[in-house]
C-alpha cells in the first residue's frame, strides 16, 4: 500500500507571541484548517482508492487460482478424462510386475489378453576387461617348474598387509594363479581378489579396495628366476584427476584426444579430467550416457533410447581414449538395443519405446513374461462424480467470494482515518473503523456482477450441437443432476449424486460433449460479436466458463476487465490500469495542495512574525517615554 501524505509542523516552529502574548501556532492552525481539510480529503480519496485496487486483486489472484487448478493443465476440467475415466484391474494382481496399463476416457476396449512380453532395451558398450592397470606378474613357463619353496610376497589389501608364503614348485601360471588366490582367499577372506591368468601372466584384481603387492625384504618370491613383477599396484580411475593422472590399461598415447560417439565430436587435453568428459558426453546431443564403477572397473556407454535403431558407433580421430577405455567394439564388449513386443489380443505389436498408446490405451511393459496377462477395463463413474463435485464446491466458493463482494454493505460515514485522528484512538480503534471504512467498496460493481451474471447464464443456456448450430445437444446440466439452488443462493450450485451417476453411466459420450465440446471458432478478443456468439452457442460449460475467466483476468491483449481497472503483479497492467492512474492522479493533487500549503504558512507566520517585530518596538517606544517622565 503506498503511503499517505503527511504534514509535518515542527519544520514550521516559530518563537512567536513574546510581543503580543499571542498563541500564534494555534491561531495559524486555524487559519490553515481549511487547506488541511482539503489535503485530508486527497488523502483520504487516495487510500480509498488504493483499498478498492487491493479488494480487486485479491479477486483477480483468487479466480486466477481456481483458473490454474482447473483449465490450465490436461487433466483438468477441459479434458474428457475428467468427467469420463476408466480403470484397468488386471486378473492376478501380481501380473502388474510385467506391465501397467492405464486407459483414457476414449478408449474403446473393455478386456485386454497380453502375452509375450519383450521389453525394449538399450544399446551398451562396455571396457572388455579392466579400465584401469591391475597387479601383473610375469610367469616364463620357459623356466618351469619355479621352485617358490619358502618364498614369499607381502599382498596389501585396503591397507592390510598380510605376507603370501609359497610351499612349492610351479608348472603353469595358471597352477601358480590358483594358489595365489587360495591363499589370499584364506588371508583376507574369500573373494576379497580376483585373480586370473593368461599368456603367462597372472592379474590381481580387486572390487574397488586399492591393492598392492611388495617383494618380501627375505626369501622373496620376485628374486626366484622366472618370476617378475610387471606392476605393483591395483588402481581405480579417478574421476577427478586429468587423462594424465590416471593409470589405464591400456595406456594413452599423445597429449591431445578426438573422438566421435554417434557422429558427435568431442576434443579433450590431457589435463582434462575424467569427470568433465563423461559430463560432457552425458550433455550432450550424441544420445548416450558414459559411467564409471569403480567395483567392477569398466566404463559403460549406454544409449538413451531404446530399441533396435539406438545403435552406438564410436570412432578415435586423435590419440586413443575410446579405444583404451573402451576398444573396438564387437560382440564380447556391445550388445545391440532391441524393440519391445508383445501380443496384445492375437496381434503382434512391436515398439522402440517400451511405452506406447493404442486406441486410448497406454501400456508401460516392465518385464519379459512369457505368461498371458488379462486385464479389464471398466468406467470408474465414482471418480468422475469426485471430481465434478469438487470442481462444483470451487466454483461455488468463487461465487461467493463474487457475491459477497458486490453484496457487501457501505458505511459511507466511516472515512479513512487522518493522521490527527489515529492519534486519538487506540489500535483497536483504528482496526474496527478502518474494517467498516473498507467495507463495501466494490458494491454492486458493474465489472464484477457482469462476470455472475455470465456464469449463472452459462449453466442453464443449452448446447448446440457442432454440426448444426440451430440444435441443441438432448443433455442440459439440470438433466445430469447439476443445477442451481435458487436465486437467492446467488447461483451457487448443487448436485444430485444418483441423477450424476445415471447420465455418467448410460451416456458418457454426451456427458463429455456437454462440458467440453470446443467450437471451431478460436478465442479471441477482438472477435465481432457475432463470432462471439457463435462461439459462445458451440462450446461446452466448462469451455464458456474459460472463456469467461479470460475476458476477467487474461494478461494478453491489453489485459481482462478486471486488470484494466486494478492492474495485476507480473504483467503490463500492474501500472498501466483505471485505479493507478487515479492514484497517481490524487498524488499529484496533493503534491499541489502541499506546496500550497507551506506556501500559504510561511506567509502566515511572516506576517505574524512582522506584527511581533511592530508590537515589540512600539512597547519599546513607550518604556522609553515612560522611563523619560
């Protein structure tokens, strides 16, 4: 609320009526009431304007709520699934695992026989062994047997260290594998390492704990002839250091890297770090997602589709990253995303997606099943009763809002409140007053009753029907059980319940028709009247009904009715609008009767001031005649 204009007298002070013993502060306060009288009034008209402003927003914000809880989304009263909504049951309720079903107020199916159900899957490609380098060490089978008689290694595991003694010789680096595995299994416990053996090498790996391996300070088993230890520790990749940082398997080669994935070309340095290229790759529009598990060490490309056209192709241009973390793809290290299928009703149906719509049916596969799935589909008459039932007690909460408004009674005698006489009364006081002060501003509002008027209107003028505009639909709203109470009710709504449910389920075709039939005549303001009409004969309740909060509150072309007379927070009419302008009009007034005014006081007390000076030297005059006889 902007703020009232004040006075402030103390700037006016004088040290006045020594000479004349005059009160010359009350005396010129009264000479200036009539002045005070006029900016009182100025001000009294502004906040009494700023009052109604607020009274008519408050109404705007509460239609523009009931608009968005209403005709502003898909599933709201303009959508034929509202007064029309089915429910699917399936025969087994454990058959939701595989698939969920759900179906619109058009769908034409009542029994649904699923079977063979194949989900969609994605394309992936993945590191074929380890991304990172693991423990390696060197077996010459040239050598064998190796004699490892009391020798040992010292093997750390997520910083325990346990030392592997060896009890014998070794023929194979696979025979030397297994007990190396035997006997860390018994150390740290089983499973706790991986470890395996190829071409005369055998590789310790871990599920992500950090590992490394040590010759023993005596007797160790790397001083023996044929054995070598080629790496000392198992690592993860980090994705927060750079490319350079990182220890991979198969190590980069140059300092710079290009590459494509799907046709889409990315470029990194070697002080990238690996983080900002899998978000890089993941936002971008090359239709895969890149991830990292550091448990089994592998990367994984995956694409964001699914089906079998979501294929992944990926290509080095400079240095070798996709081929070091992910090599040359084929069938051990990529699988091919397939489509999903199933048999619904004996016909076969295939998708990309495993979600997809038919004949007002979606269908969300889950899981493969080779079992037949039977589902039902039934109207659900109860929910559509709620939901009409409560888009009635919202509009009749609006209504009231509209009518007590236009009802409400006027004190005429009870003014805003002056500065002077806020001073006199207590908080209470001022609360109680002012309530009466505000009551009644938007009496019988013109802008206000139009919009009841239109919406009583609306729920008893019939439909017509699209085809031919001089016929009317054979349902009205009293016929389905919806009607109004009486007119003193202020055209608030009731509904009959069983009367509901029998039109919902004999007709729900005519039901639907009745609230949201749409003409072919689009909204628009700067319609001629006659379109308007034509429109207006076409739509169904719920489309006259938006049609009727747009011509109050829309925001576009100029703004509603009711924001060109009070102006709404957000749009081009919080300012541009009938009440601001008004406003602003009183605030320049009162910006002239203030100047005005210490225009008007200054004179006063001048003048006071010189009649204080003339009756000073007179007094002093005659003390000087006195004195001299």
């Amino acid at each position: 609320m902007s703020s009232i204009y004040s006075l402030n007298s103390s700037k006016y002070s004088r040290v006045t009526g020594l000479a004349s013993g005059m009160d010359t502060d009350s005396v010129v306060e009264k000479m200036m009431s009539g002045t005070q009288a006029k900016i009182d009034k100025a001000n009294q008209q502004k906040q009494l304007m700023l009052w109604k402003q607020e009274d008519y927003r408050n109404i705007i914000s509460k239609i523009k709520s009931f608009q968005d809880k209403y005709f502003n989304s898909s599933s709201g009263c303009l959508s034929a699934d509202y007064y029309s909504s089915r429910t699917v049951s399936f025969s087994n309720s454990a058959q939701a695992a595989y698939v969920s079903i759900s179906a619109s107020a058009s769908a034409s199916v009542s029994d649904i026989e699923l079977s063979n159900i194949q989900v969609a899957t994605k394309s992936y490609a993945k590191t074929l062994e380890t991304a990172s380098r693991q423990i390696e060490i060197g077996f010459e089978a040239a050598s064998a047997p190796i004699d490892l008689t009391g020798k040992s290694f010292e093997l750390t595991v997520d910083g325990v260290t346990k030392t592997i003694a060896f009890s014998k010789s070794y023929n194979s680096a696979e025979e030397l594998s297994a007990d190396i595995k035997e006997l860390a299994d018994a150390a740290f416990g089983a499973d706790r390492l991986k470890v395996t053996a190829s071409d005369g090498k055998i590789t310790i790996n871990s599920d992500g704990t950090n590992v490394t391996l040590a010759n023993s300070e005596s007797e160790g088993a790397f001083s023996v002839g044929g054995m070598s230890l080629l790496n000392d520790s198992t690592s993860r990749i980090d994705l927060n250091k750079s490319l350079s940082e990182n220890t991979f398997a198969k190590p980069l080669v140059g300092e710079s890297f290009a590459f494509t994935i799907n046709g889409k070309r990315f470029e990194f340095g070697s002080d990238t770090t690996v983080g900002t290229i899998i978000n890089t790759i993941n936002n971008s529009s090359a239709g895969v997602k890149i991830s990292y598990s550091s448990i089994t060490d592998k990367f994984t490309l995956a694409s964001t589709s699914t089906g079998s056209a979501s294929g992944i192709t990926i290509a080095d241009e400079n240095g070798n990253f996709l081929d070091s973390i992910i090599g040359t793809l084929g069938e051990s290290n990529y699988t091919q995303g397939t489509d999903a299928s199933v048999y619904i009703n004996g016909t076969k149906v295939t998708r990309s997606d495993n979600s997809f719509t038919i004949d007002g049916v979606t269908y969300n596969l889950k899981a493969n099943t080779s079992e037949t799935i039977s589902a039902a589909v039934t109207a659900d008459v109860d929910k559509a009763v709620a939901n009409i039932k409560a888009f009635v007690e919202d509009y009749n909460a609006l209504l009231d809002t509209l009518n007590s408004k236009v009802n409400e009674t006027r004190y005429k005698d009870y003014e805003p409140l002056t500065d002077a006489q806020k001073s006199e009364m207590s908080e209470t006081q001022i609360t109680k007053w002012e309530e009466k002060a505000k009551s009644g501003l938007l009496k019988n509002d013109t802008a206000l009753s139009s919009i009841i008027t239109s919406l009583r209107k609306t729920m008893y003028t019939a439909v017509a029907e699209l085809s031919d505009n001089s016929q009317n639909l054979d349902i009205t709203m009293a016929s389905i059980g919806i009607s109004t109470e009486n007119y003193q009710s202020g055209g608030k709504l009731v509904v009959n319940e069983e009367k509901l449910k029998t039109a919902l389920t004999n007709n729900p075709d005519k039901v639907v028709s009745l609230f949201t039939q749409k003409s072919d005549k689009i909204y628009l303001p700067t319609n001629s009247s006659e379109v308007k009409a034509e429109r207006y004969k076409e739509e169904g309740i719920m489309n006259r009904i938006s049609d009727i909060i747009n011509d109050a509150t829309r925001t576009t072309y100029g703004g509603g009715v009711l924001l060109k007379i009070a102006g709404y927070s957000g749009s081009t009419t919080e300012s541009e609008n009938t009440i601001s302008k008004s406003i602003k009009s009183y605030e320049e007034k009162l910006d002239r009767l203030l100047e005005s005014y210490d225009s008007e006081k200054t004179r006063y007390y001048n003048q006071f001031t010189a009649m204080e000076e003339y009756i000073s030297k007179m007094n002093q005059q005659i003390s000087w005649l006195s004195s001299s006889n």
